[in-house]
C-alpha cells in the first residue's frame, strides 16, 4: 500500500483557477511596498532568487533580511472562496485511494487548509508538510522530502508524488518515488506518468500497475 504525496496550489485544482498569479502579485507588492524595491528590478530579481535557492522568499530571507513569516502572511492572504469550489469528483478519487494521503507545497500550512477547505477536501489528508518542513527550504531541494520522509517513517519507493512541476517530480526520482505529473510532458525521464487533472490519478496508477 502507497502512501500519496500531493502538491497543493495548480495541482489539486487546475490552473486556470487563476490562484497563483495572484500570489505572484501579491509577491510583488511585498517586494516593491515593503522593501522599497524598484518595480522594474522586482521580476528579474524573483527569477534570480528562484533559481538559486528554488523560491522567491528565501532569496529575500538571505538577501533582506525577510521574516518568512511576515512574508507567508502577507502573500496568502486571499479570500479563496472566490476562486474555489467544492470539488466533489476529486473527493471521491481521493477518498477512495487505499494507503495515507498527505499535502506537500512550499505555501504556508494557514494556505494549504483554506485551499483545501474551499476544494472539501480538509479531512482527507493525514498531514500538511509546508515550507517550515525543512526551515523554509522549499522543493525541489531534497532536504524537505527527505525530512518528509523521516516524519513518515517511509522510504522513497513507498510513496507516489503527484505534483504539476516536472522539477520537484526529480528530486521524488531520485529518492526512489513513483512519480505522477499533472499537466502535459514532453518526455520528462524523471516523470513516470502524466494525467490532465488530479482527478484522474487512478489512471496513472493503473498505468503504473500500482
């Protein structure tokens, strides 16, 4: 029996929920109000820090001296019931997995359950491993997997990950997960298999033989 590791945001809701860029602007008006950056600098900056320490927030933790928590706050702070709906098709999926099912994203454990409040989802997952699962590192960085997996008491060839970005399904790879994409790939080696919407994850599975 599996255990099911879920991402949260453009995963166990579609993406055209329009949810992130929302969050995105709300980033950047942290950056531009708050820090005094210049709004032209604001977007190459993000890119940078995202590449080097794999999220925008910890790039300001090092480099402004950003209290994570302030920031999670400020960042998620949304009234999601506009954007989201209960969704009881995914519920039954989900419902019906056999195994533990637990939420894994770099958004703050206050996000993760207004998201899955909104979606009716709450009471289905064991446990919500957010950004302090690893002292704000963030996927695709191993240590927050790997400090998942301790907490567990699993090894990696136990859980199926099932996230929208092909790099975070990489370090899942090499811990030995089965690893589910939802969205399109192009031939991705890391990526065992690929499903439009997370309500089709018994596809997947099938096709896994799982």
């Amino acid at each position: 029996m599996k255990t099911y590791i879920f991402d949260l945001d453009n995963t166990l809701y579609p993406e055209e929920k329009n949810v992130f860029p929302l969050i995105d602007a709300r980033i950047n008006a942290y950056m531009s109000h708050y820090l005094k950056i210049p709004a032209e600098e604001v977007d190459s900056l993000r890119r940078r820090y995202l590449r080097l320490y794999g999220a925008t927030m910890k790039g300001l933790m090092l480099h402004h001296r950003v209290d994570p928590e302030d920031f999670l706050a400020y960042v998620h702070d949304l009234d999601l019931t506009r954007f989201l709906e209960p969704n009881p098709g995914l519920r039954s999926v989900l419902h019906s997995l056999p195994g533990r099912k637990v939420v894994f994203t770099n958004a703050s454990l206050e996000h993760a359950l207004r998201v899955l409040q909104a979606l009716g989802l709450e009471d289905l997952f064991e446990h919500i491993f957010d950004i302090r699962t690893a002292g704000y590192t963030p996927k695709p960085f191993s240590e927050p997997y790997l400090e998942i997996l301790r907490r567990l008491e699993l090894f990696g060839p136990e859980c199926v990950m099932v996230d929208d970005l092909p790099d975070n399904l990489r370090t899942a790879k090499k811990l030995g997960m089965y690893t589910v994409l939802i969205g399109t790939t192009d031939g991705h080696g890391h990526v065992d298999c690929c499903v439009p919407r997370a309500c089709r994850i018994r596809e997947a599975l099938e096709k896994l033989g799982i």
